[in-house]
C-alpha cells in the first residue's frame, strides 16, 4: 500500500487524527443530497506508511477518514466497522470517535 497523508492535531477533548488518500486532497464527492469536501486545510498532513497511520488511529480521540486505501485499512485493522461506513461516488469515508 502506498502512502497517506496524515494529520494529527491536540484539542481539549483528545487528540483529533485526519487519513486521507493522497488522490482524493481537494477533491468533492456526491451521495444523493449528501456532499463530503476533502478540504486541504483540513486532510492535507505528512506523507505516511500504513504502520504510522495504525499507530495514529490506536492513540486517537477523534478521526476522519477518506479514500478507499484508508477506510480499508482502517476496517482491516478493527478502527472501525464495514456497516458504518459510507460510499461516495467513488471513494469512502469514515468517522472514529472513542468513547
């Protein structure tokens, strides 16, 4: 698997990780009335193996995952469940929030 981009920030409430496919940084996707924008300011992060980014998931608050590789390693490593995530025309996304 190829890198992704990573973005870890420090909040009152824990930290708050972003995980996007490199390919999907800027992009918009539709679902019905639904859209999901891939902000820059938000998702763009450091360069990544998937290793890194398991590490980042397993100490995480919050986490906002985009694109097929991320939300299938995230499934593949047990962050989050296949039902829960959602099908954009032509990626995925997915929401971590520890309790």
């Amino acid at each position: 698997m190829s890198t992704l981009l990573l973005s870890e920030r420090e909040t009152g409430k824990g930290l708050l990780v972003s995980v996007c496919d490199p390919d999907d940084l800027g992009e918009e996707f539709e679902r019905g009335e639904v859209s999901l924008t891939v902000d820059r300011e938000f998702y763009d992060g450091e360069e990544v193996d998937p290793e890194r980014v398991i590490r980042s998931l397993g100490r995480c608050s919050v986490a906002n995952i985009v694109g097929t590789r991320a939300v299938g390693l995230a499934v593949e490593h047990g962050f989050i469940a296949e039902e829960n995530v959602l099908e954009f025309e032509g990626t995925r996304h997915a929401q971590l929030l520890w309790l």
